[in-house]
C-alpha cells in the first residue's frame, strides 16, 4: 500500500484525497479530489464559485504557488443597479457584518486552478478523481456538528429563496440544517460529470459562463468576458529561513505569507533555546511577534514588488489595523509516498446568496469582502486579483523532512500558522501537539487567549485586563491548522479540533478525526 498522509478540514474531504492516494495517484490528484469533495461536505468553506492558492513543492523540482484566487470584474455598475444586502451574523461571543448579493461576486478561479493542477501535475484522468464527489452525492451529505454552526451563523445566506430547500431543516423548519441531516444537490452529478469530459471550457466559456454572466443583469458585475479572460497565475514564493527550515509562503497580492515570513524573521532575532513550550517566555515573545503584526497597514500589502526586508523595517512602525478577511475558508495537507508535498486553502467568503443556474453552485461575495476588497463596492480597482490573508505553506529542513500546513479562519490565519511553526521547527513538539497547543491572537489592540492549563502563567497576566477575552477551551475563532509533515522516521499529520479537522494515514489505514 502506497504511503502518505492527509489533513483537512472535514473526514470526507481527507477520505476523498486518500482514496486517491490508495489508487496510485500523487498527491496533486488527491488534492484535486479533496477540493471537489470539500465543494460539498464543507458549503458554508468551499465552493466552485470562490477560489484559492495551492502552495507545493514537487518531488525534485522547486517549490510552486499556483493562484487561483477570484478576481475583480473589468466593468463597474453605479450602486443603485448592484444587487446587495447587508446583514449582521452573531458569533455569540461578537457580531459582525456581511454584505451579499450577486452584485458581490469577483471573478471565479477554482475550477481553473483545478484543471491547472491537473494540467501541469495530475497523473490519473479527471473522471477518476471525481468519483469520490460523485459517491458522497449519492449518499447524501451529512452534515457534521462544526458544518452545522457555521451554516447557522449564517443563516440569513442559506435561508434566502433559492437556497432554502436545501439548507432548510427539516427537523426544525425555520431554521438552517442540523447535525446529522442529510444535503441533497440537486444538478451536481451531472455538473461534474460534464466537467470531467469537456473541462474547464465549460465553466469558463460554455453553458455556465453564460450563467453567470446573466447573473449581471440582475444586479451583479461579472461578464462572458470576465470568464473567458481569467487566469491562473503561477508566482514565486515568498522564502523565509526560520532555524534549520526554509519555509515557503504566500507572496504578494497576497498579505498572509508576509505576515507570518515578518513574525519568523522577527523571532529568528529573538533566543527562543532559552525557553520552553508554554512558559511565560515563549509565550511573551509570541504575543510581542503578534502584536507587531497587528500594527501593520494592509494597504501596504497590495503592491506586487514589496521588498521583505522593507517590511522588517516597518514591523513595529506602522498604526494602522488589519480589517478582516473572509470567514469562509479551509485547508488540505498532503505528502504522498514520492514526497511530493501539496498545500492548498480555499474560501467563498461567505457566500453571494445566488446560485449558479442549474447548479447547485452558489458564488462567492469577495467583492463585498472589506479586507480583500477594501474600497468597497462604490470605489474598486477593476480587472484585478484580489488580496487574501490565506497562506498554504510548505516547509523543508536540512535533513529533507518535510512540513505541509495552512489554516481557515479569517485574520486569525496568519498568527495561528506562526504559532504552530514555532511550535514545530523550534520546540520540535509532534504535529499534534503542535496544532492542538492553546492559542492566542492579538487584533486592534486586543488579546485573545484559549484560557487553557498551559497558558496559566501567561493567562494570569492578563485575566483582568479589559482588553482581553477568554476562551474556556480551544475554539472555532482561532482558526484550524491542518498540518502534515514526513520525516525519515514517520509521518505524522494532524487536523485541527477547532474546526472538525481529520487526518488519514495511509501507512497504517487508518483515520483520525476531531
């Protein structure tokens, strides 16, 4: 049996990569699959209408990032002529706007990166790597407890008109579909079966091109020449040596990968040997990286020719705060048997709240979205790529291991995958304890803290401070790292508790979720 290791953010959606893996494929073909499984078992995350980034580092050949990411449309509407909306979610313990309508939709790109992955890295056909879609729509989706929460947070999406039937529960009508109920797509077998035969043509030039396009007839911006225009962009990526590791990260448009390469060159500066994982002292040095982070202007991010070493300078220079991104996003770790490693995040916002036509596919809102899209919807830049705080990550160290990680959960990207890589490259902590270790985040000023028994000392300094917020144990708002990494000695993989994760190891068949 081939070996190898899967982590995401559902136990379908690492089912799906591993039966590709069990098949023979490579660790692109298992993404692949992943990503068409995550479309369904994660809806309120993933969606053919959004986008993303996959960060790789190919078996003897250098790394890869592939964006994917949705772009803004070529022509802008007056507002009175854009359908949008906007409405406030309540995440319990805070509550924040979205806005939504067709008119928020940018230019779609993850079917494209699909087929370009497939393109330049696949090795078995499109009709296979569908198949494990195609089995979970026959069974019905059950929807899991974390799917759930988040699909009611957001009720006021998958309650409107179009969606209700299939998000509606039938258990307590009224209200968004509970754990255990079971999601019916209807037109999506044949979706992806036409898919598998005529290819990405049939997104972005053929019947749901023209789909989409109609959609701006009634309030939203994308064209047929939007479609037909979109791209794929392989760039370069940022490269940070943290300790012993060369880590890969996300470059610009894109803020993320500069984010956490700023906080690793900060701590390289810092004599972390002389603490341990958990003290006060490790803890101190990360909320000190952090808090820098938080002070940095995203603006500044939207240049394509940002220098690193320039942004070091004005780490803890800059009083601007970051805006937040996009909720609606999670992430596939892969390292198959000839170590390729394969990382890749994806998101739709939160959702536009329109159907694709005969679909089953609801777009993505990015133009609605403040972070990624942050002169809104009156003032924006046409025909460009839009920025994003998601950073799919690969790491290699001079003994050839090999770390594979990303992480859903809107600004709180960038400061969780710092902490887990601390956590791995500096402590040497396994994967696990690396992605279940207690977390905090610092925004605008604020702390937030997992109030958890490794954090006692570090906690009590700050349990009476107004500016700070605890959690009673790991929770949904500190993102979800799902990580993978094979050594000479084993693999290991985790995914993360905070948003339902699973990992699959294919050397010993087995599967472990949270």
């Amino acid at each position: 049996m081939n070996k190898g290791i899967v982590t995401a953010g559902h136990p379908k959606t690492a089912e799906a990569a591993s039966e590709v893996l069990k098949a023979g494929g490579n660790a692109f073909d298992a993404a692949i699959s992943a990503l068409f499984s995550a479309s369904l078992v994660e809806p309120a995350l993933a969606s053919l209408g959004g986008g993303g980034f996959l960060m790789s580092l190919p078996k003897d050949s250098p790394p890869v990032l592939l964006d994917f990411f949705v772009h803004s449309p070529s022509k802008a509407k007056n507002l009175d002529d854009i359908d949008y909306r906007a409405f406030i979610c309540d995440f319990g313990s805070t509550q924040q706007e979205f806005v939504i309508g067709s008119g928020t939709s940018a230019v779609p790109g993850y079917v494209k990166g699909i087929f370009e992955i497939a393109e330049r890295f696949s090795s078995m056909p499109m009709t296979e790597l569908i198949q494990p879609a195609i089995s979970l729509l026959k069974e019905g989706i059950v929807i899991t407890e974390i799917q759930s929460r988040i699909i009611g947070v957001l009720a006021p999406i998958y309650l409107s008109s179009t969606m209700s039937d299939m998000f509606e529960s039938k258990l307590e009508p009224g209200t968004t579909i509970k754990a255990g109920e079971v999601i019916h797509y209807p037109d999506y077998v044949d979706l992806l079966e036409t898919l598998a035969i005529e290819g990405e043509d049939l997104f972005y030039r053929g019947e749901i091109a023209k789909a989409i396009h109609e959609l701006s007839y009634s309030g939203g911006l994308i064209t047929y020449d939007d479609m037909v225009s979109y791209t794929a962009e392989y760039r370069n990526p940022l490269q940070v040596e943290f300790k012993k590791n060369t880590v890969f990260l996300n470059p610009p448009p894109s803020n993320g990968g500069i984010l956490i390469a700023l906080g690793l060159t900060h701590l390289n500066s810092i004599n972390l040997n002389q603490t341990t994982q958990g003290s006060a002292g490790h803890i101190k040095v990360i909320y000190d990286a952090l808090a820098g982070l938080d002070q940095l202007d995203s603006e500044i991010f939207s240049r394509g020719d940002v220098d690193l070493q320039e942004l070091t300078g004005m780490y803890f220079q800059t009083l601007q705060n970051h805006l937040q991104s996009p909720n609606g996003t999670t992430h596939i770790s892969i390292i198959d048997n000839e170590r390729n490693a394969v990382s890749v995040s994806v998101s739709n916002g939160e959702g536009c709240g329109s159907m694709i036509p005969g679909t089953s596919v609801m777009m993505n809102n990015m133009m609605g979205e403040h972070d990624v899209n942050p002169h809104g919807l009156a003032n924006w830049h046409r025909n460009t790529r839009l920025s994003s705080l998601m950073s799919p990550s690969v790491s290699v160290d001079r003994d050839y291991s090999l770390i594979s990680l990303g992480s859903a959960g809107s600004n709180r990207i960038p400061t969780a995958m710092l902490q887990v890589l601390v956590n791995l490259i500096q402590y040497r902590a396994s994967v696990e304890d690396a992605v279940l270790h207690p977390r905090l985040h610092v925004h605008q000023g604020n702390i937030y803290l997992e109030n958890l028994p490794e954090f006692t000392q570090f906690v009590d300094c700050f349990r009476d401070c107004d500016n700070t917020t605890l959690f009673p144990d790991r929770n949904f708002y500190f993102g979800g790292v799902q990580a993978a990494r094979w050594s000479r000695r084993n693999i290991e993989g985790c995914g993360d508790v905070r948003r339902g994760g699973a990992a699959v190891f294919l050397e010993w068949n087995s599967i472990f979720t949270h």
